[in-house]
C-alpha cells in the first residue's frame, strides 16, 4: 500500500516536471521551420509579398501577414505596432527591389536586409527618392513566415 502511494506521487511529480519542461523548451513552431537551402530568394518573396499587400491595399492579407508582436520603424523616426499599422498601412504605388538583397535564417528565424524604390504614401505624406534600405526580420508560426519587424532607412547620401 505504501509503495502503491510512493509510486503515484513520483508520477505525479514526473508528469508536473514534464509539463514544465515542455512548457520552457520554446514554441513548437521553431522545430518545423523549413530549412531554406536559399534565403535571399525567400526574403526576395517575401518582400514583393509585403509591398504587394499594401500596393493592393489589402489590409486582411496584411493582418495575416504580420506577426503578433510587429513593429515598424520609419525613416522619420516614428514607429507603430501591429494594430497602429494596420489602421493606417503605407499606400504603395509602385516599387522596385534592387538586385543585391542578403538574408539569413537560424531556425525559425528570417533576417532579411534588402533596398527598394518605392513610390508610397505615409501618413498623406508621398514619398518618393531612390533606393533605400530596409531591414525585415520573419518568424516561422502556423507553417508560414510572418514578419516580425521591419525598419526603413533614408536613401544613403
């Protein structure tokens, strides 16, 4: 009787620990990132993606393309999270991705640092110079990237 109790509270405490352990090991979605044997043409994709979405003014694609935990940084120095974006998303017009674009992944992790020219309008401000710089960062959940962040710099001088 006594090692019938003894075995019941060693399971109880092994399955608590489990759970724990399960808990702090990180999200499932890490594991079942695909390994891309080619980052650059992914980042490519993704950022035509992006610009596609608000050239189209597609706020639902939008919505699902943008991770939980976005954020945006403008070349003015202004920012916004997820929700602020969405209610008031870039207007693009027209754009172009320049040739030399450099990404890498680790996991579930996508680091892309890529240019463009764009024709857009901020805030009913157009926007209009040349090949700028942007940083983007996706995150591999629910079997797709969603991007994470993302940060436009002025036209170099």
């Amino acid at each position: 009787m006594r090692r019938r109790l003894i075995l019941r509270r060693a399971g109880t405490i092994l399955a608590s620990a489990l759970v724990v352990v399960i808990g702090f090991a990180g999200p499932a979605h890490a594991a079942t990132a695909p390994h891309l044997k080619d980052p650059a043409a992914e980042g490519r994709r993704l950022s035509t993606e992006f610009l596609t979405l608000l050239q189209r003014g597609d706020t639902r694609g939008l919505a699902k393309f943008l991770d939980p935990t976005f954020q945006i940084q403008r070349t003015d120095g202004s920012g916004a999270d997820r929700s602020e974006y969405l209610a008031n998303p870039a207007k693009v017009t027209t754009f172009t991705i320049d040739p030399v674009l450099e990404a890498r992944q680790r996991g579930d992790v996508l680091t892309v640092r890529w240019g463009v020219d764009v024709d857009s309008t901020i805030d009913g401000v157009s926007q209009r110079a040349g090949v700028a710089p942007r940083l983007s960062t996706y995150r591999w959940t629910a079997n797709r990237w969603r991007m994470t962040s993302h940060a436009n710099f002025n036209v170099p001088s």
